[in-house]
C-alpha cells in the first residue's frame, strides 16, 4: 500500500479511536474515573487489532515478551503497598473520602505490574535521552501555572506530604489511563507510518492535539450535545498540546512510559497540591 495512504489511514484511525472514547464518556454521562476505566479494553482493542502490535509494546516499546519475573513483583509490590499505605493515612488529593479512595488504590494495584515492568525495561542510556524532555516539560508546567493562573512556583512545605502522595498514586495510575493510551499506543502507531523529523513533529504535534481534545468532557461537562464540548477551548489545551508533545518525546527517547509517567504525574501533583 502507498506510504501516504498508510499515513493517512493511521491518522484516522488515531483520531476515530479519541472520539469513540470521548462519545462514550459523553452519552454514557460517565464520571471521569469510570471513563478512564472504559478506556482500558478500547485501548488494548486498538493496540492488538488496529496498531498489530504486542501488548506488553504499550509500556515497554522493545519488549518482545511479556514476563513477570521476581523483581518486575517486587518493584509492583512496593508500588501498590506505599501507595495504599500513603491514600489510607488519609494524604493525598484522591484521599476524600474511603469510596474515593479504594476505587483509586484498585486502580493503582491493577497498574502496579505494568509499572513495574517499564520500570524494569528502563535503560539508564535510553532514560538519559530522554532527561532533557523530561526537563523541559517541567520547567513548561510549572511556568504554564504560574503565568496561566496566577499561583505560587513552590509547592508549600506543608502541603508536600499530599504532593507526594498524588504524584505517587498518578504515576501508578498513568499506567492503565490517558498516558497507556497516547504516549503508549497511539504515538507509536502514528510514528512508524513513516520516517523524517518533520513526520517526527507533526506526528508528536497531532497526537497531542488528540490528549487535548480528550480533556474536553472532564472540562465541560454540562455541554448539551457532543459537538457542544468543542465549543469552549480555553488556554488551558494549549498547555496541554505543548506538554503532550515534550511527552511524546520523552517516551520515544526513553523507549518506555516510565519517564513521561513520571512528569506526566508531577505535572497532575503539581497543580493538584496547589489548589487544595
């Protein structure tokens, strides 16, 4: 098949996949959670019967067999137990109540084996290509939130344990969610179409529109009809947009999700600390 048609075929296929995902959570009037637990089978739907690709792909880019061995057990045990212990002592911006909270700590438990395995798959090579991403990903968050609203660079001393403890659950969490599905599936499915560094950009650039279209829901959801969520584009997806596309960087770099997890996390504990 012509290159440009495959081209063309799999920027559909990226997009069809956001807006099937976002028509869900509309007319199913989910809650945002709930929305990102219906985006786990659609995103290994895609990632086996439209990208062709194995699973265990999505959180470790070279890995050709999905193993569980001791330590990838013992680095998600230790994942799934400060978590739990850091929610249950009542810390943390997922923390409001115990329904809240175990919902969440299921999530975490359930990401915790693929968290460990990029964790695992991680090569200090690969991880230092990615580092000046990663970087400038969190000058842009903490900039983009000084300027966009006005609040303080520094998280509070006393506001730190809470940082930690949501940078933690995020970080777990990524790995079933938002970053599983762009970072992990859709990126690379767009990327190996072709080849060049404007295909690089352009690639990065599209899927991170498609990050920011997905937060429409949760930023408007009283919106009346399905065309209506695109009708209030704030700032705030550009920001989205360009730390997505620093994030897609990041990932290729790292050939894991664990380094864009990391800053994808301590973007959401980031901001998510400072307005509590």
């Amino acid at each position: 098949m012509n290159q440009e048609i495959i081209l063309i075929r799999r920027y559909f296929e990226c997009a069809a996949f956001v807006l099937l995902w976002m028509a869900g959570e509309h007319y199913l009037r989910l809650s945002p959670i709930v929305s990102q637990l219906l985006g786990i089978p659609l995103i290994v739907l895609f990632q086996l019967a439209v990208a062709r690709r194995p699973l265990q792909q999505i959180w470790a880019f070279d890995l050709d067999k999905f193993r569980i061995d001791r330590k990838t057990v013992i680095i998600a045990g230790g994942l799934a137990a400060g978590c739990g212990a850091l929610l249950w002592l009542g810390s943390g911006h997922h923390a409001a109540g115990l329904e809240p909270r175990l919902m969440f700590f299921w999530l975490v438990v359930a990401s915790a084996i693929p968290a460990a395995l990029a964790l695992r798959e991680q090569r200090l090579a690969e991880f230092g290509r990615a580092l000046p991403w990663l970087l400038a990903a969190a000058i842009l968050r903490v900039v983009w939130h000084f300027v966009w609203q006005g609040g303080p660079v520094l998280v509070p001393a006393g506001k730190l344990l809470d940082f930690f403890t949501t940078w933690l659950g995020e970080f777990v969490a990524l790995f079933l969610v938002d970053e599983v599905a762009f970072r992990g599936a859709l990126d690379p499915h767009l990327l190996r179409a072709s080849s060049g560094r404007l295909h690089e950009w352009c690639s990065a650039t599209f899927v991170s529109i498609l990050w920011a279209i997905w937060h429409l829901p949760a930023y408007n959801p009283h919106a009346k009809s399905f065309l209506a969520l695109f009708s209030g584009l704030a700032p705030f997806y550009i920001g989205v947009l360009m730390m997505g596309v620093l994030l897609s960087f990041c990932a290729r770099r790292a050939r894991t999700l664990a380094p864009s997890s990391i800053m994808h996390a301590f973007g959401n504990a980031y901001v998510l600390s400072l307005m509590k």
